[in-house]
C-alpha cells in the first residue's frame, strides 16, 4: 500500500471551493472531481470525501463534524484514562485492606 499523502490545508479548502464552484456552474457534479484532482494532483476520491467533509461541517449534509469527532476521541481517551485510574485506586485499596486484616505481629 503506498504511503499516504498529507496535504496542506489551505490546497484542501482551495479543492473544495473549486469543486462547490464547478457544480453550481454545470449543474452536477459529474467528472468535476476528476477534471479539478487532475488539475491539482489529487485524486478524484480524495476531493470527494474532502466535499462530504466539508458539507457535514457545514451542516448541509447529516453526519458527525470533525470539531464533534475531534471532541469525542478526546473523551474517550480521558474515559480510558479514568477507568485505569480507578482500577489502579482498587487494586491498592484491596492491597491495603488485606494489609490491615492481617494479624500483626508486634
């Protein structure tokens, strides 16, 4: 599998643009992404999924935006955080509860 490209932002957000562009002038959409990904090197399946990107954030479309998704994989890795913390604070209150049941031996 080749590696993957990253492509800067301001080349992303100017890709879109064209593409919004050249379906309002046409009417559709059709053979818009391939014509203006061959014009910028991009393939044509990357700047559709850049548009639908786009469209979510924007609202148009339903979907999960990238600001909510972004959020949610930070809770989610707060979440894991917490659960380990908890089962760490368990597993040394079980340790010192065993402790303190033990006879001493003073």
């Amino acid at each position: 599998m080749p590696a993957l490209k990253k492509y800067p932002p301001e080349l992303k957000e100017r890709a879109v643009r064209l593409l919004l562009a050249a379906r309002e002038d046409a009417g559709g959409g059709r053979g818009a992404s391939a014509r203006i990904g061959q014009q910028l090197g991009i393939p044509a399946d990357t700047l559709r999924k850049w548009l639908l990107r786009a469209e979510v954030d924007a609202g148009v479309r339903p979907g999960t935006t990238t600001e909510d998704a972004a959020r949610l994989l930070e809770l989610e890795r707060e979440n894991r955080e917490l659960r380990r913390a908890n089962a760490i604070l368990r597993s040394a209150s079980a340790f010192f509860a065993a402790e303190l049941d033990r006879p001493s031996s003073r």
